[in-house]
C-alpha cells in the first residue's frame, strides 16, 4: 500500500469537506425553493382566507354594534319600567288583598243573611203551625159545642116529624101496591 503522506490526507479531507459543503448548500437551497413555495401558497391561502373572512368580520361588526345599541335601548327600557313594574305589582297586591278582604266580609255577611233568614222561617214555621193548631183546635171545639147540639136538635126535629107523620098517616088511605096483571112475569 501506498504511503499516504499528509498532505494527500488534508487534501481527501479537504475534498470531502467541500463536497460535504457544496451538498449542504444544495440542500439548503432546495429547503430555500420549498420554503418559498409553502409561503407562496401560505400567503395564497391567507389572502383567500382573509378575503372570505373580512366580510363575515364586518357584518359582525355591524351586528356587534346594532346589539349594543339595542342593549342600551333595552338597558334604558328596563331602567324606565322597572320602577314602574315594581309600583304595578304593588298596586296589583294591594288591590288583591282588598278584594280578599271584600270577599271576607261579603262571605261573613251573607252567612249572617242566612242565619237570620233561618231563624225567620223557624219562626214563621212555628207561627204557621201554631195558628194551624189553633184552627184545628177551634174546629173541634165548634163540633164539639155547636154541631153536636145541632145535631141532637135534628134529631129530636126528624123524630118528632116523624111522630107528627105517623100520626097523621092514621088518617089517610093505606097505599095500594099495583099489579099490571101479568102475574107470570114475575122473576
């Protein structure tokens, strides 16, 4: 084998050290190439991104203001009613709590309505009864006093008519049967 001496063996490194950069700086200009071209095409899709995106963000923008608007209109709506919600329901209450008391008092005076109308048709009841008795009672007591006498009277006048009668029928001519002279017919 052949003496390799230093200077060939600087000169192999050298070499190789050359190469070894020559092929680093092709590397780095191919990563340079790719590079370039993702950011071409990072730059191609922001642009289309941001052109999609910029009328969503400016509509926003519009709806983001006219809702703060409208907040504030709200915000001052309510800040107005409120105080006037809160009088409303107040009022509403009281107005509630008179009617149930309203209500109270018409319910105690008609149960006391009823009450006296019930004792009034007790007593009406009791009174109607009593005259009733009464009538009943006077009833008996004109038969008892004027219809017997009365009585006891028409008997004695039918006795004695028939004693005048009987009297008197001495008198006259005993009744004759009549005969039609069809004594077979008899049934």
């Amino acid at each position: 084998m052949p003496k390799v001496d230093n200077q060939t063996f600087e000169l192999a490194l050298i070499a190789i050290a050359t190469l070894a950069v020559v092929m680093q700086a092709i590397v780095l200009l191919a990563i340079f190439f790719a590079l370039r071209k993702a950011f071409a095409t990072l730059r191609n899709q922001i642009a289309d991104l941001h052109a999609s995106l910029m009328p969503v963000v400016e509509s926003s923008r519009e709806v983001i203001d006219n809702s703060r608007v409208l907040i504030d209109y709200a915000r001052k709506l309510v800040a107005r009613v409120a105080p006037k919600a809160e009088a409303a329901v107040g009022d509403i209450a009281r107005i509630a709590r008179g009617l149930r008391e309203q209500t109270e008092e018409v319910e105690f005076a008609t149960r006391e309505i009823l009450e006296r109308t019930r004792r009034q048709t007790d007593r009406l009841d009791a009174m109607t009864t009593d005259a009733l008795d009464a009538v009943d009672r006077a009833g008996s007591y004109v038969t008892q006093t004027v219809v017997r006498p009365v009585r006891q009277i028409a008997g004695l006048a039918a006795a004695a008519k028939a004693i005048i009668e009987s009297l008197r029928g001495s008198a006259r001519e005993p009744r004759r049967t009549r005969y039609s002279g069809d004594e077979d017919t008899f049934i």
